[in-house]
C-alpha cells in the first residue's frame, strides 16, 4: 500500500482515513495493520497476540478476525468482551488503538457464510484434535479431524474508542474518537 499522507489537521478527514487504512489492511497482504495485536482479560491476566484482521466495516464500528473457539482468548472474550486491538505501521510510525466489546459468533449464519466462502487451504487450520495450546509429542504429527466447522468462530468487535498516535520527526500528534450513542466524537489529545 502506498503511504497514507495522514490528516494531522482535520478530524473528520483522519477519521474517515482510519477507517480506509483498515479495510485496505483487509485486503493488502503487505499493509503493516493486516496483522494486528488483539488484547483480552477475562481469566485473571490480560493476554495478547497477534491476529489477521479479516473485515473492517465503518458503518456497523466492526472490525473482524477468525479464531478456534477453543482458544484461551475465546474463552476469556466469554467472560469480558472488552477487547482491545493495536496496529502499529513502522514505516509511517502510525499506531491506532481500538476497542469495543466483541461477540464471538459460533455455528451461527454469519460463521457459516464466511465459512462457505473460505479456501479449504485456510479451512484446515481448524481441524486439529488437540486444542491451540494443548501440549503434544511432536509439531509435525498434529492430529486432525474430519469437523473443522465445529471448532470455527468469528470475532466480531464493535469498535467504540479509536487512538490514533502519529510518531513524527518534527512531533507526535495523536486524536482520539468515541462513539456516542449515533455518532463520533473526535478530539486532538496530547501524545
């Protein structure tokens, strides 16, 4: 992707810039936000790791990965549903933090549409028998089954805060947005 030639001077444009970045990052392979850290707290530690980011939609706030409903950051999501995602570009020095609660959709119609439309390629990541985590003998003698579905899920997160921080030469600038209740409220803040 080419440089974004961020807005660091009207709100409304760098808001509407954030949400393009991201839904480039849905589809641009190199684009530094494909690979974001997603956050959870929910079983007495906070718990971070690095996911694909596989839709952004502005006008439902939702920003979209998939995981193994049998992973630890599902089961904490079950708990508390606040979760918090950081992209970091480094060549634009650009960080975005957004968070939001998050439903963790399994076997239900929007599981099974992006399902369908999945590469059998990326269907087989979910058909392991031990769960993500779970100690095994070996790394190349991973066990599979014949139910990837079952062990499918989508993240969905309702984005309800956005930070954005411009690391600069000539100085940092950062802007902050929430939502309330049918609109964004954007402001300068200092980095």
């Amino acid at each position: 992707m080419n440089a974004i030639a961020w807005s660091e001077d009207d709100l409304e444009i760098l808001h509407t810039q954030i949400w393009e970045a991201l839904a480039t990052a849905t589809t641009d392979h190199s684009f530094a936000w494909r690979t974001p850290v997603l956050a959870s707290f929910g079983l007495g530690e906070p718990d971070a790791r690095t996911v694909v980011l596989r839709e952004a939609d502005p006008q439902s706030r939702a920003l979209i990965c998939f995981s193994d409903h049998r992973t630890r950051k599902v089961a904490e999501l079950h708990i508390n549903s606040v979760a918090a995602w950081c992209f970091y570009d480094p060549v634009a020095r650009v960080q975005l933090r957004a968070r939001g609660e998050t439903r963790v959709n399994i076997n239900n119609d929007l599981a099974h549409r992006i399902w369908r439309e999945m590469p059998q390629s990326s269907r087989r990541l979910y058909a392991s028998t031990p769960k993500p985590g779970e100690r095994i003998a070996l790394p190349w003698e991973i066990p599979f089954g014949d139910r990837p579905m079952d062990n499918f899920a989508v993240l969905v997160t309702t984005i309800r805060e956005l930070d954005w921080l411009h690391l600069g030469e000539s100085g940092h600038r950062r802007a902050r947005f929430r939502w309330d209740r049918d609109a964004w409220e954007g402001h300068w803040a200092a980095p």
